[in-house]
C-alpha cells in the first residue's frame, strides 16, 4: 500500500477550516482536532482572528462573525475559479 505524501496546508486553508467550523460556535478542543492543528498553533490562529475581527470568543465558545463569514464566501469563490484552471 502506498502511501499519499501529504502536503503542506496553506494558512488560508487552515483559516478557512477554522471559520467553517466556529460558523454555529464552538469550543477550542474540537476546533483543534478539526483543523488538526497543536494547542500552540490553535491559540496562534483564533488570537489572529479574532485580532482581525473574524470570530469571537464568548464564555469559552468561538463564534465566526458576520465579517469571518464574508471571508468564507470570498475564499470559497476564489477556489471555484481557481479549480477551472
């Protein structure tokens, strides 16, 4: 059995992974494993969005914000235009 090389995830996929999964809300662990990422790499990513304004953090739960949402429609536009390439 041969195995697939896995490759590098670019940031706008992780980013993308993580506004996907907090769209109802949720918790820090399971946005983790989602995305597959470490506890360093998860803290990095949702301080950097929610720097941005792109989620928020209420009692423990994350939350895409209306504008987190805009990016996902923006990011999943530029991936269909890009797939008929």
């Amino acid at each position: 059995m041969t195995e697939t090389p896995r490759r590098r995830r670019a940031r706008h996929d992780i980013i993308l992974e993580i506004l996907k999964n907090a769209k109802n809300g949720a918790k820090k662990t399971p946005l983790m494993y989602k995305a597959s990422l470490s506890f360093t790499q998860i803290e990095q990513y949702l301080n950097a969005l929610k720097k941005a304004g792109f989620i928020t953090e209420k009692s423990g739960i994350w939350k895409t914000t209306e504008k987190g949402l805009h990016v996902i429609e923006a990011c999943e536009i530029c991936l269909r235009l890009t797939a008929e390439v």
